[in-house]
C-alpha cells in the first residue's frame, strides 16, 4: 500500500525523539524511523524569464499559454547557447530532444512554476500551520497506541485470585519505550501489549512515578521497529483547539478515536490522594482510555490520558496531564529509573481525629501520627520513630497529613527540616537532612530493565 505524505509532519516524525526533551539525560539507544520525503522540485529563478508589464487597464497575471511559450523559448536560447558552447571546445553536441522530451521538459517547467504555495510550513518553534483532519491524525498517530492487559494478584485471607486490569500506552521510541499511567500497572505480575497488527509482547516495566501517575513500559523486538508517536508541546494549545483521543475503552475496543476541544487548559483534580494538574476535554473518555494518547490536529502527542469524571450524570468531562508536565518525569524514569531531585521523607501517616480513633490506636491525644517507616529514608536516617506524632514543622503546628505532604515538597535536596514530635509522653526536636529520594532496589544496585 503506498504510504501517504503529509508534507512536514513526516519530518517531525522522522526527527522527533532527537529533537524533543526526551532526548536529554543519559542517552537511550532509539533507532530513527526511515520515512521516505518527497521534495517539490523548485523553479530556478534564474532560469524565469520576468512577467511582462500588464496592460493599461488590464490584469496583472500571465496566461499558461503565455508562460509556456516563455519556458519553451527560454529552453531553446539555452539549447543554443549549450550547442555553441560544445562546438567552440570541439566537444559532441547534446542529442537533440525529441518532441515528447521536450513536452515532459515544459510540463515539468510549469508545475514547479505553479507549485502550490499553500504547503505546510514549519516555522522556527517547530508547530506546523497544518491542520489535519481527525481521520488524518488518526491514520498518522493511532498504531502508537497500545492495549495493556494486566494481571493483578489480589489476597483474599487465605487464598490468592488473579484479577485482569486493563488500560492504553503510547509507544514513544522506535524500540518500544511505551508512557502509560502509573494505575494502569501498579501491584500487576504480568503486563501484556497489544499493537493494532494483533502483535502481542509481554512488557517489562521500567520505571515508575505514583506521584505523577506516569509509568515507563519497554516491549522488544529484533525483527522490527515499532511505530511511535511524535512528541509535541502541550504549551502550544489554546483554549478551544481541536484534539482527539485515541485508547482502549472499557478494556476492549482498542484503537477507538473520540475528537473535541480543549475546554481548559488547567484544572486541578485529586486521584488516589495526589493533586494532578490536567487539561480537560469533551472528548469522550471511558475506563480503559487511561494511559492512551491526546493529540493535537498536527498528529502530535500532547498529553496522556488519566480520568474522565466518575459522577455517572456527567458526560463530556474527561481530563489528561499535559505532556510538557511529564516529559522530565519521563526521562528520567527512561534513563535513571527514578524522579530526580525528588524529595520524600518516607513514612505513612494516619490521622486521628477523634475520641473513637485515639482508643481504637491507643494513644491518648489526638493528631497525626507515624505509622510506618522505610528502611533506610529521610525519616529513619533522621531519627523518627513509628508511633511519633508530629507536632510541628519548621514551627508550624500540624494537624492534618496534607500540611506534612505539602512541607515536604517544598525542600531541595540536601535541606535540613525542623521537626518536632511527641514521644512518650515528652517533646523532641530533630533536624532531618532532606536528601533526593531514591527506590531502595535502585540503592542495592537492581535494575528494572
């Protein structure tokens, strides 16, 4: 099947991952997609004789007749001129054109001299002025999409039942570098991708960010390059711009494409007690869409799919992190395996407010307290203690987990915080260094790959 050309766009396509953020870090071996790039052959100026003055009270344009005895008559004063010259140096004149040469010659002249001055155009921020239809995008961005099963061992007392989860992913690399969201995969045993040929791989999983609910996946191949997505700029949009969304719904239509508008560029919303900065859409987003693309009418990925609203009186409300958000996240997941810079303090906490709680716990006050600790974090290393209960941070009181959440985040690494907490019925002062957070199999020298 003849692969169609849409001018510009094959180039980004072509030179995308060299160009884009992902690029930085640690380099990744991602072969280039050949795309095959038909040019336009260009008129020469030289070779244009100028248009004549147009006449008092007439148009200013030429006929095709016109232009064409101008062509021809330019051919044949530089036949001549090429003959003399070849004669003068005692060199064989050219063969002479027979008269369908010189039909092609004159047809060729004229189309690179009427040559559509409407072509896609990119300009020096890389966006293209095209627009393309939603069945264009589709055709160029829907074969980077993938199906992800999953399976999910689930404890039930005694026994353990394996439990299928479902969800989309983006291949982002012609090696089969997949972004997803975190809860698409997360506690899954096996991961399994499906491509819109019905080529199936199990994944390895790479990296991943709760955080940010983003997810590295990696399939392998050595008899083939997989076809990828375009990475675009999220920073591009405007309120109103076309998008469409490509995933697999209810964990069994894949490939299905929904088009709409942006309708904001940034809300706020709360999944699984993390805040998420999203765009939202009226494209319609179903369970299963998440982890699959959003693009924009340039066939560019500019965001991944996380949720649509869960009230069920409300359609027409779907949401996706921006892809300009995402990109170091992942990077970084790429190359090293964590978020760098990232800083945690590494405990679980619980809230007790109230009288009932206090007794079910066992303490006496009520407030937020320790209830574990990882081994070798911010928190154990600086001298916290499973059953403490905060009292204050840089001598601010605390009362709820959030405000902890949020102090935390605010410090870079290498920062000392000031904690103070209730033990025993006694107060105690530590100073923590707040170090960047690293996964302990990381620590210990394993990899995901």
């Amino acid at each position: 099947m003849e692969e169609k050309q849409y001018p510009g766009y094959n180039e980004r396509w072509t030179n995308s991952l060299v160009d884009h953020p992902l690029a930085g870090g640690p380099a990744v071996d991602v072969p280039v997609q050949p795309v095959e790039v038909k040019e336009e052959p260009q008129a020469s100026a030289k070779e244009t004789p100028p248009l004549p003055e147009p006449a008092p009270g007439g148009k200013n344009y030429i006929t095709k007749k016109a232009a064409l005895l101008l062509v021809v008559l330019a051919m044949i004063v530089t036949a001549g001129i090429s003959i003399f010259a070849a004669q003068a140096l005692h060199e064989e004149p050219p063969a002479q054109l027979t008269a369908e040469e010189v039909q092609q010659l004159v047809d060729d002249a004229v189309a690179a001299a009427l040559v559509n001055t409407n072509e896609t155009i990119i300009n020096s921020a890389g966006k293209s002025d095209v627009e393309f239809s939603v069945a264009q995008v589709a055709e160029l961005a829907a074969d980077a999409v993938v199906e992800i099963s999953t399976e999910v061992p689930i404890q039930f007392y005694w026994l353990e039942e394996i439990t299928e989860g479902a969800g989309s992913g983006v291949i982002i690399s012609a090696n089969g570098y997949i972004v997803t969201n975190n809860h698409v995969i997360e506690g899954a045993t096996a991961i399994y991708v499906t491509l819109t040929d019905g080529s199936s791989y199990t994944a390895t999983l790479v990296a991943t960010d709760a955080k940010t609910d983003v997810a590295v996946l990696k399939i392998s191949d050595e008899n083939r390059s997989f076809p990828y997505a375009v990475v675009g700029s999220s920073a591009d949009l405007g309120l109103g711009d076309p998008v469409v969304v490509i995933g697999n719904p209810l964990g069994s239509l894949g490939g299905s494409v929904t088009s709409g508008y942006i309708s904001s560029l940034s809300r706020e919303i709360v999944l699984d007690g993390e805040t998420h900065n999203v765009m939202q859409t009226d494209a319609a987003i179903n369970p299963g869409n998440s982890g699959g693309g959003m693009f924009n009418a340039q066939g560019e990925l500019i965001g991944i799919v996380i949720a649509k609203s869960a009230d069920i009186d409300v359609e027409g409300i779907g949401f996706a992190l921006p892809i300009d958000d995402i990109k170091g996240v992942i990077s970084d997941l790429m190359t090293v395996g964590y978020v760098r810079g990232r800083i945690a303090l590494g405990i679980q906490m619980v809230n007790i407010d109230s009288d009932r709680a206090a007794l079910s716990y066992r303490v006496s006050e009520q407030g937020v307290y320790i209830l574990s600790i990882e081994e070798d974090s911010n928190a154990k290393n600086g001298g916290l203690q499973v059953g403490d209960r905060i009292v204050s941070i840089d001598g601010e009181d605390i009362t709820d987990p959030q405000q902890v959440i949020d102090k935390v985040s605010g410090y870079e690494n290498n920062e000392v915080m000031d904690i103070t907490v209730k033990r025993g019925g006694k107060e105690v002062d530590l100073n923590i260094i707040m170090k960047e957070y690293i996964p302990a199999e990381l620590k210990a020298g394993q990899s995901k790959i």
